[in-house]
C-alpha cells in the first residue's frame, strides 16, 4: 500500500537499527526451518516461533513510533490531519491483530 503522503525519511541510524533487527528475524526464521526439517520437539520450535513473532513485533512498533512522531506530526502542521489520522487508527487497528 503506498500513499502520496510526505514521507519523513528515518536516520541512517534507525535505518540501521531496523535492518540490523529484520536480520536478525531472518536467522531465526531460518532456524526454525532447519528446526522443522531435522524433526525438533514441537515446543521447541513453538518457542522459537513465539521468539521470532515478538522480535518482529518490536520492528514494526518502531516504525510506527517513527510513523506517529514524524510522518503524522508532518503531515497535521500541513493541514492534512484528518487523513493522516485515519490512516494511523488503521494501522494500529491491522497491527494491534498480529
């Protein structure tokens, strides 16, 4: 989904950050595979799964804490408030079900 909202470029240093993280779930989304493949206990791989859920669930609560505090916060003192509002009660909605 793209939007023609002003995008807030991220910090090299958040850039980093979240590229470094995603990684990261990368390797243990591999790991789980391999897990899977050599027939590991089931809660073993559960556990990992769980693992990797929360480490990607903190990825994208970063971006949408860069999201709110820059992107929203633009695009309000431009006057578009209302849109960019709905759009970030949306994504809290779709991102709060994961």
């Amino acid at each position: 989904m793209t939007h023609d909202n002003p995008i807030i470029p991220r910090s090299d240093e958040d850039t980093k950050q979240i590229l470094n993280r995603l990684r990261r779930v990368e390797g243990q989304v591999r790991g789980i595979q391999q897990m899977v493949e050599a027939d590991r206990y089931c809660v073993d791989i559960l556990v990992q799964i769980s693992a990797a859920n929360s480490a990607l669930k903190k990825v994208g609560l970063q971006v949408l804490e860069h999201h709110a505090k820059h992107c929203v916060v633009d695009a309000a003192q431009n006057g578009e408030s209302d849109e960019v509002m709905d759009d970030l009660l949306k994504v809290i909605r779709q991102f709060s079900k994961t």
